[in-house]
C-alpha cells in the first residue's frame, strides 16, 4: 500500500486545519483588540508570537501583572487552555479578564496558537 501515508495524511489534514482556521477566526474577534501576532510588538497586552513553549510572561518591556511576575513555567497547550478558560482563577491578579467559555473554542484558538511562531 505505498499510497496509505499519503491517503492518511489527506484525511488528518482538513479537520486540523479547519480547527485552526475557526480558532483564527475567533482570535481575531476576540484577542486581536488587545494581542499583537504579526510582529513583536505589545500593545496593551503582550504579543503572542511563540507564545506555546515560551517562558510564562517574559515579553521584554511589557509591564506585566504581579501574578505574572511570580509566575514560573513555560506556556503548554494544556496551561494556555485553562488560562483562557478562567484567567482569574489560573492566575490570582492577573490584567486580562476575557474569557472563553466554550471548550470546542478554547481548543480552536490553542490550535491556531501553535502556529504562531
Ligand atoms: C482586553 C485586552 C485583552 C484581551 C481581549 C485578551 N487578552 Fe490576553 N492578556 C491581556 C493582558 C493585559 C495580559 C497580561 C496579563 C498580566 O500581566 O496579568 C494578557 C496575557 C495573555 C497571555 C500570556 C502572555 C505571556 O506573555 O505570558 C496569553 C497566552 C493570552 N493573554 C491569551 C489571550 C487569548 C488567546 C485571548 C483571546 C481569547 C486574549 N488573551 C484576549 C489582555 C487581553
């Protein structure tokens, strides 16, 4: 069957990428306004290039909450998760307050976050 990678890879292909594409979709309605992704720069929030596997609130020069000041770690799909779902909770004293109730979405908008490099 030398076809079956190439047949699989079709198959894998569509769901991943429409999951990202919603999840794009959804950052720019609802994270845009405060988060930068097309260059370096902050605005009034950090900006998230390589944001999934980069070090917890280290964007240089943006002033960040003592929550995230305190912070150790690096960001994984799984903490970027709960920290959309609840920043509050995830991390007491924390500047953003926007939520994401929906679980399907979160996991949309993580999807779309690991392109971001
Ligand atoms: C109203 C502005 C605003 C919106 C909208 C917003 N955020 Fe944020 N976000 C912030 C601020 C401010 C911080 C810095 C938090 C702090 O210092 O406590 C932050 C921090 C973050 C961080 C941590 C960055 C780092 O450098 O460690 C991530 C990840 C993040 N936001 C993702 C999102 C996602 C995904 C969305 C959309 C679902 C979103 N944010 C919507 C203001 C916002």
């Amino acid at each position: 069957m030398r076809f079956l990678p190439i047949l699989l890879a079709l198959l894998a292909t569509p769901a991943f990428a429409q999951d990202a594409e919603h999840g794009a979709a959804l950052f720019k309605r609802v994270c845009s306004q405060c988060h930068q992704v097309a260059q370096p720069r902050s605005l009034q929030a950090p900006h998230l290039i390589g944001i999934v596997g980069r070090k917890i609130g280290s964007v240089e020069g943006f002033n960040y909450s003592q929550a995230f000041k305190d912070a150790q770690g690096n960001w994984d799909e799984a903490t970027l998760k709960a920290y959309i779902a609840n920043p509050g909770e995830v991390m007491k004293g924390t500047k953003m307050i926007n939520k994401v109730p929906s679980e399907t979405d979160r996991t949309d908008v993580v999807a779309y976050l690991v392109t971001l490099k």
